[in-house]
C-alpha cells in the first residue's frame, strides 16, 4: 500500500489506484492488537480501498489558489503554568493498594506488545 509523493501537495494529478489487501488488513489488525474475523477482513479491506480512493480524489482537487488554513474556529489555546497542586496527589501507596501486582513503589502489567514481532512487521 503505497502512495505517490509529490513536490506540489496543492495540486497531485493522477494518483493510481491503491487496493488494500486482506493482507494489509491482517497486519494493520495486528499492529493495533485486534482479532479480526475471515469475514471482517475481507470486509476493512473494501472499505479500506474506499477510503483511500475517495482521499485520492480529494487530492486531485487543485487548492493551489486557497491560502493554507490550519485553525478555522479563531480559538486560541488557553493554558496555564504548570503547578503541582499538593492538596490533589493521590499518594503512591493509596495508589498501589489495590493493586494486584507492583514493583519497587510502580504498577506491574503483562506485556501487550510484542516488540521482536511488531519490530519485523514495522
């Protein structure tokens, strides 16, 4: 699944047809950690190769004439310094308590990522 790059991302032109395999599918499900059904394959498959043609029409729209828009809503982002507010840790051992299995003061949990697997498939 491969797709084209281009100097000009305002203007693409002919994109080809991309078609997203059940092979596609199975590895992308695997990397997300999902057991997928035969017929929920097949399934993303088609809807996957859907999605990417209708971006691929949208990329041939020639926007080369719109100013680049990054915020439409005229929001701007309101933060604040970053202060430990002491009154509200929770602390470590209240946190642990229940906790079936910890760790010099940290939370034990399986593994849910194959790293030598997902590596190779990466």
């Amino acid at each position: 699944m491969h797709l084209p790059c281009t100097e000009n991302p305002a203007k693409i032109g002919f994109v080809h047809k991309v078609t997203v395999t059940t092979d596609d599918v199975k590895k992308i499900a695997k990397l997300a950690n999902l057991k997928l059904q035969k017929d929920e394959v097949d399934l993303f498959a088609g809807q996957f190769t859907e999605t990417v043609d209708v971006i691929n029409r949208l990329n041939e729209i020639d926007t080369s004439d719109i100013p680049a828009t990054y915020q439409v809503t005229g929001l701007t982002n309101i933060s604040r310094d970053d202060i430990v507010d002491h009154k509200r840790i929770l602390p470590q051992e209240v946190a642990l308590r229940e906790a079936k299995l910890t760790n010099n003061g940290f939370f034990v949990v399986p593994r849910v990522i194959d790293t030598d697997e997902t590596e190779s498939v990466i």
